[in-house]
C-alpha cells in the first residue's frame, strides 16, 4: 500500500470566519497539519486586498517539485471567493470555546489547566483520485479573493529537516468585513504565526502604502507576554515579532536618496524614518502620530527588508498573471522574484516560541490557542501559550520515546530467555535510544515530570520483562530436563538391582553435562537443576536402597561432588549479578552530565535555527538546574 505524502498538493483553508467575525480552523486542514512531524518554517503575507498577495507566494513553491497525495480529499476542492468548500463546510463552531487540540497522530484534549487527554483522531477516508497541483488563487475583480487564511504546506527546497509552511491572508482593507476588528485579527495572527512576514504594497512606501503595516501599533491591545503585562506595557512582545519583508509591486521610482544611488533597503529605511522637528512646522501633531506609528514599528519588527518589484507585465495582461509563463515575464521582474525567493528560502529559520521548536502539529495546537482567545474576546498571552505548548510537545515526546523503547524491546524479546545481566545491558541500550529521544526534543523539563514518567514507565516495564525472562528460563530449563530424563524413566527398572545405582549415576551425571552445556537457557539453570535433583530424589533413593554394592564412603564422595558442583554455579550467577550492578551504578552516575551535555547539543540548535535570545534561555535553564539539582537519575 502506497503511504501518503504529508504535503497536500494546493493550498487550504486554514482559519475561516464564521458569520460573527470569529475565527474557527478548518477540521480537514487541521488533520493535514497534524502529520506533520518536521519543524516548519513559516511565512505569511498580510497587505492590502488585490494587491497581488497570493501571486507572491506562488513564486516560492517555483522550487518545490509538487507532491501528488493520492488520498486527497475532494472536500478541498475549495470555492475560494467564498471561504469554504464545495460540501459547505457545516462544522463552524457554535459557542464553545476551542479548547480541544488537534493532531492526526495523538489528539491531547485539554480537561484542565495543564491537564491533557489523549483521544483517539477522527478517520479520514482516502480518496484515489490524485488532483492536480494548483498555487494559491489569484483573483481578477476588485474584490478580496482569499477569505481567512490558507495554508500550503511544501517541502522544504534547501533542507529536507524543514517542512514550508505558507500562509495566504485575507486582503486587509476590504469593505466586506464581518466587523470592525477582523482586519487587525488576521494581522495579528499573521505576526503571531510566522517567522517571517511579507508585507505587500503597490506603488510606494508612503502613508497610504504603509497603511495596513501600521495595524502594528494596535497589537498590544490584543497580545501581550506575561501573564503580568498589562495592555499599556506590552513589556518583551517585540522578540516574538517575525522578520519584516516588505515588497514593493509595480514600483516604477528611481532607487535614489539626495541625488545618489541606493538600495532597496535604504529606501525602505528612509520611508521609515522619523520626521525631524524642524521638519513641515505647523503639523507638529500629525508629525507626533506620523513619528509614533514609524517608531512602534522599527520597535517591533527588528530585522527587516525590502524588495521593489518593477512592473512584471503591461497593464493589460494583469489580470491574466497566473496564467503567463515566467520566459514571458519582465526581465527585471523576474531577478527581483528570484533575489525574494532565494532570500526566504536561505534565511528563514524555524518558527519556535522562546526556543520551543514547533512542528506542523504543535503548530496547529499553537493557532488552536491563539483562536480560542479571539472567539472568547480575551488578549493572547505568548507566556500562557508557551506553557501549554511546552506541555503538549512533552506529552508528545513521552509518547514518541515510549513506542521507541516498545519496539526496542520487541527486538530482544525475541531471544529471551537471556542472562539477567545480558537482558539488563540490552535493555539500558533501549531506555538510553528513547532516553535520547526524549532529551533531544523535550522542551524545558525544568521539574523532570515528563522524564520521571518515562522512567517509571520503562523501570516498572524492565520489572516485567525480568519476571517473563525468568519464567521463559525456566520453561525452557523444564523441557531441556525432561528431554533429557526421558531415557532414565524408560531404563528404571533395569536399575532396580545390584549395580545399577552405579549406571543410574553415571547417566544422571551424563544428563548435568549436557544440561549443562545447552545454550539459551537463561538464568534459572542452576535452580531449575536443583528442583529437578528435587524431585527425582526418591527415585534415586530407591535404587540405591536395592543396590547394595556402594560403600558409605562412595556415596559421600558422590554427594561431595554434587554439592561442589552446584557451589560453583551459584558463585559464577553471584559474580554476573556483581558486575551487572557495578555497570548499573556507573551508568546512573553518569546520566546527570549526558543530560547537560544534550541539553548543550540542543542549545545548538536553537542557535542554528531561531533567532530566539539564547542567553535568556540558557540562564533560565541554569536557574532550574540549581533549584532542581537532582536529577531523577542521578
């Protein structure tokens, strides 16, 4: 059976607008985004309405060869100037808040705060039709075409680790709104949900272009960091702003300053800069707002850029745009798509909240969280979020490393039984592969809870698998014995006279040698040996009372030789018992420090692919480490 790709061939609705202006998620794209287990990078567009959003981020799949989902669903066969699908999507929310959260793979439901369940994900029955891959539509009126906001999810063209995660927004701007607040809504999950945000303007940089880019001085009213941040000090919310692109459509300025040469950047530098005092006297209010709004937004968008696209054809043959292949297409036009493209594709890093990096699913959960507040009216709160995501991806990882550990364990199992400390070295490989699973995508564990759990699940798991191990040995010891014994039970009475205790020994010492020697028996050899000697004492008692031949001093030799023999055994078990708990020791002491030094290799990565402030991160880390300096398994 063919497995499908998690990259759906087109674009999806993602959040929708109910007939209130409250935002919901679309139930079929939410199972989409819940397979996804990579780290996603995520860009969004916000401008204007018919300013060309949509044809943008069509230029940055250009690279990405399309994957074809042979289950995709015909319901995602989307009517887009309407916002919802070809069986009208019925499942808009009715009131309840939307506080269950979604993954194809494990569904966690939220019964309390911090509190999760995990229930079982909805069938989605597969379709085989393969659909055709299409982009992200462009509309030809002037009307707002993309209601909401779509998703696309694509591989990543640079990095297979990354999965693309585009977003198309509603046009800002547009007069059909459900209400007055839906334009900054959609603003501020664009900013909240990406890690780079593409902002699109037509023409120039100056008030009436950056008029939707100034929706920014409202965030606060509707975001803030801490649970403590009130609305009028939005301490901290601009380091969890995404990176600015702003590109300019059909600019047809010259790129000069003062008479000289510049940049892109420059000009959009200029454009932002504050109006100096002296400046237009007799408009000192406007310039205080005009200075207030530039500054607000240098304030929260720190890293930003600028791309100014010339006309891509003649004004006739936009409306036809998607349609036109890129060897018809400007020259200019094209080298500034190409520089836009290549930037997002080398520069974007993984989207991630204070160094939690989030996968498609955690992703979902994300936006779940960030909806529920606008439905109920409340403020987003990144710190509220981030717990409870930190929460989520533990609860996930704990399952992840405990299926791994399950099929780690499968693999031994197949040759049980073992010797105990064979089985207890086997299985510390398979708790350190899902204990390094655990520590490379656990988030902030600062209290051990989540590694607690998964200790006592694999220690209480290592219990039962010593039990089994110890009743397969002794199965197996049962039926090697009697394999052996067979031949004295048929021979017996041919002891019963004088001699014969001397040939009953010598086969019984015969059946010790070759028990003795059978491999795979485990540890319950020599016990097992023991209860057999047990309950064939009688017998041997009986012919040794026919046999009169034995002097007492031969008898006590051959009960020295026995008891030796099961003295040496015993001390042999004794000795693997020792050096499996000196290896057990040495592996506990070590633990402590292979958790810092992941925890570093972790570091890293949050290095390499965020732009999160790692000396806060690793100072907090400090912090916990010294008020929880014992570790469960240290």
């Amino acid at each position: 059976m063919a497995t499908s790709s998690p990259y759906p061939s087109m674009p999806l609705p993602f959040i929708m607008t109910d007939d209130t202006g409250r935002f919901y998620i679309n139930e079929d794209t939410a199972q989409v985004l819940g397979r996804i287990k990579k780290p996603v990078v995520v860009v969004a567009i916000a401008g204007k309405y018919r300013t060309g959003k949509s044809f943008l981020m069509n230029r940055l799949t250009k690279a990405v060869k399309p994957v074809l989902k042979p289950d995709m669903d015909p319901k995602f066969a989307m009517k887009r100037s309407e916002g919802e699908s070809s069986l009208h999507h019925s499942e808009k929310p009715d009131g309840e808040e939307l506080t269950n959260v979604r993954s194809m793979v494990k569904r966690w439901t939220m019964i309390g705060p911090g509190q999760f369940e995990q229930t079982q994900p909805k069938d989605r029955p597969a379709h085989p039709t393969p659909r055709q891959p299409r982009g992200f539509s462009l509309g030809k009126t002037v009307q707002s075409h993309t209601k909401g906001i779509w998703v696309w999810p694509v591989r990543h063209p640079r990095d297979e680790r990354k999965c693309l995660l585009l977003l198309d927004t509603e046009g800002l701007g547009d007069v059909e709104k459900a209400n007055g607040e839906h334009d900054i809504w959609l603003f501020v999950m664009a900013v909240l949900l990406s890690n780079i945000l593409v902002y699109n303007t037509v023409g120039t940089l100056d008030h009436s272009g950056l008029e939707q880019l100034q929706y920014v001085k409202d965030v606060a009213q509707y975001v803030k960091a801490t649970v403590e941040t009130h609305k009028d000090n939005p301490k901290d919310l601009n380091k969890y702003f995404p990176s600015l692109i702003v590109c300019v459509r059909d600019f047809t300025l010259t790129l000069e300053l003062n008479g000289y040469p510049c940049t892109a950047d420059d000009y959009m530098e200029h454009c932002f800069r504050i109006r100096k005092p002296e400046t237009q006297r007799g408009q000192e209010e406007a310039n205080k707002t005009f200075n207030k709004q530039r500054d607000i937004m240098c304030h929260y968008f720190k890293k930003r850029k600028c791309f100014t696209f010339p006309m891509p054809v003649n004004p006739e043959d936009l409306s036809k745009l998607e349609t036109i292949p890129d060897k018809d297409l400007k020259p200019g036009f094209i080298k500034v798509a190409n520089e836009f493209t290549s930037h997002i594709h080398q520069e974007v890093k993984y989207k991630n909240i204070d160094g939690v990096i989030l996968t498609g699913q955690l992703f979902l959960q994300v936006a779940e969280m960030y909806i529920a507040a606008q439905r109920s009216g409340d403020m987003v709160c990144i710190e509220n979020t981030r717990v409870q995501v930190v929460q989520l991806a533990n609860l996930q990882v704990v399952e992840d490393a405990k299926e791994l550990y399950r099929k780690e364990v499968e693999n031994i199992l197949v040759d049980f039984p073992l010797k105990t400390c064979q089985l207890y070295k086997d299985h510390e490989k398979c708790m350190e592969k899902a204990m390094d699973l655990f520590y490379c995508h656990a988030v902030l564990d600062w209290e051990h809870t989540h590694e607690k759990e998964l200790m006592k699940h694999m220690e209480n798991m290592c219990k039962r698998l010593v039990t089994h191990n110890k009743q397969q040995s002794q199965e197996k010891c049962r039926i090697r014995l009697k394999e052996l014994y067979w031949l004295v039970d048929e021979q017996y009475q041919d002891f019963m006279q004088p001699g014969g205790f001397m040939k009953y020994q010598a086969m019984m010492k015969k059946i010790e040698e070759d028990y003795f020697e059978t491999t795979g028996l485990g540890d319950e050899m020599t016990s097992m040996y023991k209860e057999f000697l047990e309950q064939n004492k009688e017998s041997g008692k009986a012919i040794l009372m026919v046999d009169k031949t034995l002097t007492s001093v031969q008898q006590q030799e051959i009960e020295y030789k026995q008891n030796e023999t099961r003295m040496k055994l015993e001390l042999k078990a004794m000795k693997e018992a020792q050096e499996y708990q000196d290896e057990k020791i040495s592996y506990l002491q070590n633990q402590y420090q292979n958790v810092l030094k992941i925890f570093s290799k972790n570091i890293q990565v949050i290095k390499t692919h965020t732009d999160e402030n790692i000396e806060d991160i690793e100072q907090n880390h400090k912090k916990k480490m010294a008020s929880n300096n014992k570790c469960i398994i240290s």
